[in-house]
C-alpha cells in the first residue's frame, strides 16, 4: 500500500492548471526559494499551526502537554521541545492548532479528487499534484497519477524539476501537462536564491519538455530574478525546448499567515512588489520570442 504525506487537498483550484481542479499539496521539497509562500511543505513530517487570534488563554493545551512545550502569548508551542504527539491539537477547544500534514494512501487521497469530477468536465479542469517538490514522493505520485488517469481524470504535475530522471519518466507516463517552475537561469544566483544548483533543473526541463506537454512557470521576483538578461534567457530556454507558454507569477504574499501560524519569521518585508510598467515589460520581452504569456496561472483549456 503506497502512502504519502500531504499538506492539503484544495477543491476548485484555477491556478493549478487548465480549468476547476483538485490540487494536491505534497509534504517536502529540496529547495528554500527566499520567496517561499508555502512553508508548511518544506519537511516531510507533520507540523502544528498555532493562530493567536482563535486562542482564548484557556491554558487547556498546556494540561495536556507532557513536553512542557506550551507556554502563554505569542508563539505559544516551543518548537525545539514538541513532540508532535498532538495532544494539544486534539484538546483545544477553541481549534486555535491544527496539524498539517497527513499520511493518505493513493486509493484515500483519489477518492477525493473523484469527488469533485464533475466540475472537471464542465471547465475542461481535472487534479494537479504540487508541493512542495512531488518529485520527492515519487511511487507516490505515479500511483495516484495513474489510478487518476484509468477513472478519466485528467492530471497535471507541478514541479521545480529537482528529481531522479528515471522516476520523472515514470510519472511523466501518467502526466497531460506539466507545470515547470523555472525560478532562474544562472547557476549560481540560482543557488543563492534556492539553495540548490539548477544543473539537475534544466537537464529535466529537457528531459520532460521531450515527453509530455509542458508549460513554463515562471516566478517574477524584484531583485531576485526580474532583470532582463535573466528573462531573455528564460525565454531563449523556452524557445529552444519547443515551449509556447511562460506562465509569469509575480510575488504575491499569501503565505505571510502560515509563517505566523508556524512561529517563523516571514521572508516577504525583503521583498518589494513588482511595479506594472515592469511586469508589462517582462511580458513584451517574453512574447518578443513568439511565446505567448499568463498572468499567474489561470490557464485556458484551449491554450
């Protein structure tokens, strides 16, 4: 029985592909973009949100706790003493913490995506399985992609390209699109704003754009990866790989509530918005090499 860990299964989705889609959110990634909007899927293993506008100081979490690890105010679970026991999850009345992460079988996790099939026919959508980095639950994926695939669901893989060649081939057996996020050219500012190389990336954006129809994600970060020469290079990339779209997302920070509920410090006051006349130009310079472009990705069935 083939298990694996997911942050979230999210209905009604139209940033994930083409159409209404059920996404679901894998548990662990190798990267750590600077930008990151989605903390919760760095580990693998379960974590607890705590929100402090739910907690009424009832101390309830704390009688349970056989860690010590609950203490009043601010970043009330002392992190480096949980033992995710959960205890505390259970008990609070007032559901101030709540676990993210959950260990779900392929056959569990599909039968909640077939829920929601009849929303894919009428908008052409189908199931998206993102992350994290999904590459990093492999077995997982293919299964679940490949039980999709036999109830006639389409599907969809989101992914930053960092995983072992063969298992890619593997999954991209039961993949219609992928979704790559290709976060910057240049190797070494590449690692300096993910912590990883992009050799193994761009091998497997090859690799991939030969097999399945992919489309290019591409995240706009000021100061980061906006310059030009980064995304005429991008583009370059794109034509030479035989992609027609580059899926621009500028920074948006919707994950500044789950670095909070975790008891992180948030990335996202390092970072200004990117100003309309410069995204206007990005898309010019994109579409200069006859590719055709998105704002985020709210991709039409028919592109």
């Amino acid at each position: 029985m083939i298990k694996g860990i997911v942050s979230e299964i999210r209905s009604f989705s139209t940033q994930d592909g083409p159409g209404i889609r059920t996404t679901v959110f894998l548990k662990g990634c190798p990267l750590r973009c600077k930008w990151c909007s989605s903390p919760e899927t760095w580990t693998s293993v379960s974590q607890i949100y705590f929100f402090e506008k739910k907690c009424q100081e009832c101390g309830t979490c704390g009688k349970v706790c056989l860690e010590n690890a609950i203490t009043a105010g601010k970043g009330r679970i002392i992190r480096n003493k949980c033992n995710l026991c959960l205890r505390c999850v259970e008990a609070c009345p007032q559901q101030a913490l709540k676990k993210v992460g959950e260990e779900l079988t392929v056959e569990e996790a599909a039968k909640q995506i077939q829920a929601d099939r009849p929303f894919f026919k009428r908008s052409g959508g189908g199931m998206t399985v993102s992350g994290g980095e999904p590459l990093l639950q492999p077995d997982f994926v293919e299964g679940l992609m490949s039980l999709c695939q036999e109830n006639k669901i389409p599907t969809c893989l989101d992914t930053c390209g960092y995983g072992d060649p063969e298992k890619i081939k593997r999954i991209l057996k039961h993949t219609d699109l992928v979704l790559f996020s290709l976060k910057h050219m240049d190797p070494v500012k590449h690692k300096e704003w993910t912590g990883v190389s992009n050799e193994k990336i761009l091998a497997n954006a090859r690799l991939i754009s030969g097999l399945c129809q992919m489309r290019i994600s591409l995240p706009v970060i000021t100061g980061a990866n906006d310059d030009i020469q980064n995304i005429k290079n991008t583009a370059e990339f794109a034509v030479s790989l035989g992609i027609k779209y580059i899926d621009v997302e500028p920074l948006h920070k919707l994950g500044q509530a789950k670095y909070e509920a975790l008891g992180m410090d948030s990335p996202f006051s390092a970072f200004e918005e990117i100003t309309e006349e410069k995204l206007l130009n990005i898309f010019q310079i994109i579409e200069s090499y006859g590719l055709k472009t998105t704002r985020g990705r709210c991709i039409d069935q028919d592109s």
